[in-house]
C-alpha cells in the first residue's frame, strides 16, 4: 500500500479500552482541505484515526494506541465511549449536507488497504465494523446508504447478510437490532441506521420484512448474541 502522509492531529488522549471496534465516517464537509484542517484545529476538538481522500490519498492524523474523537456521544452493544475501544476512519465526501455523491474506487480501495491493516493489527470481529450512524444512529447518517458495505464483506471486513429474499417477522426487528448492537433507545432511528447500512434500497425507519430478514441472517452469521458473549476474545 502506499504510505500514509502524516498529518498529525493534537486532537486525541488516553485510551480507556482496548480497541475492538472499527468505525467509518464521511467528513461532510465541501472539500477535504477543509476537513484536514478541522480534524486538526485544536479548537474543534475532532480527529480521526486516519483520513481517505476522494483520491486515494491516505493521512494518518492521530495513532492508532490513542484515543481520537470521532465518534462523539454513541452506544454500541450497550457501551458508551465508542472513541476508546475504536479506530476511526474519516472518507472525504461532501455528506448529505453538501452533495452527497459515489465513493470512487480508487478511494474505496486505499480504504480497503487501510483497513484490512487495522484487522490485522488489532482483534476486531466483524459485526463491530461499523458505521458513525450505527453507533450515533439519532445523530448521525455517515458514511451513508451510498457506501458499499457488500464491497468490503468481499475483501473480509465487516459483515453483509448476502441473501435471496429471506424475510422475516418485523415485530421482531428491533430486538434483533439491539441484540446485534444498535441503541433502540429510539426504534425508528436504529431501524434507518441499520437500513443505511444493510438494506440501503430503501431507508425509511419502518420495520418490514426485508429488514427483519437481513437482521434475522446477520443474526445467523454471527452465532446470535450468547455465542458472541461467550467468545469474548474473538481474533481474526
Ligand atoms: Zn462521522
């Protein structure tokens, strides 16, 4: 891969946990000097492990043993403070704010790089391969219905429930939400969150049968929660 430019950011501090959990972002802003500028401005307080440009280009800002502060207030799995048990990556694009558009490819293949090392560094299972709008799913819409989590299931990140048509029941839905990891503190906003990411076809917030079914499966893929709880140190 090619090196990632330094850029430091002052924007981080100690971690409190240790990392387990990979999140991706979109900087949402019009251009990426402007995001580099703002992750690194010691006023805005923000950062992230690293930051992909449309380009392909990769600037490495905060290190990978520090906490950076990118994921702000977010639950995942019941746990607060995200930014200490993850590392952050922020992919140039303007959001939905400013132009939401495709990630090129040649971005998304800097990213894969990018993070296929960050598996290899650290013992991250793949359903805590998320989003900054699944563990902020009130908050946040980042990095968006448009990111193409199938892609990176092809080159072993993160999950995918690959399926024909499977449906289920949706009075189920979000119980498996929260079982897989979401905060249902708000059902309607933990089910967009989870269609942005897994059924990005349609994001509406409304349990239905697809959704369940893709719940349902990525249920399967990872053994259920009490499988998951009984292997805590699950490695790559
Ligand atoms: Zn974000």
């Amino acid at each position: 891969m090619t090196r990632p430019v330094d850029h430091p950011s002052p924007n981080h501090g100690t971690r409190r946990a240790a990392i387990d959990m990979l999140v991706l972002h979109y900087t949402g802003m019009a251009n990426a000097a402007d995001a580099l500028a703002r992750l690194c401005d010691p006023a805005a307080e923000v950062s992230a492990h690293y930051l992909v440009e449309e380009d392909g280009t990769v600037h490495a800002l905060v290190p990978e043993e520090r906490r950076a502060w990118h994921a702000g207030l977010s639950m995942w799995q019941g746990a607060g403070d995200v930014n200490s048990r993850s590392v952050g990556i922020e992919l140039v694009n303007p959001g939905h704010e400013f132009g939401y558009r495709p990630f090129p490819e040649i971005q998304l293949v800097a990213l894969i790089d990018l993070a296929s090392g960050v598996l290899a560094r650290h013992s991250i299972p793949p359903w805590n391969v998320v989003g900054h709008s699944d563990v902020a799913p009130v908050r946040k819409h980042d990095p968006g219905e448009l990111f193409p989590w199938h892609l990176l299931k092809g080159h072993g990140i993160g999950l995918w429930p690959f399926t024909g048509d499977e449906q289920a029941d949706p009075a189920d839905t979000v119980e498996m939400l929260a079982r897989y990891g979401y905060d249902t503190g708000i059902p309607e906003a933990a089910i967009a969150a989870f269609q942005r990411h897994f059924r990005p076809q349609r994001v509406d917030g409304i349990a239905d049968a697809e959704t369940a079914g893709r719940a349902r499966r990525l249920l399967d893929a990872v053994g259920g929660c009490a499988a998951r709880q009984a292997s805590p140190s699950w490695s790559p």
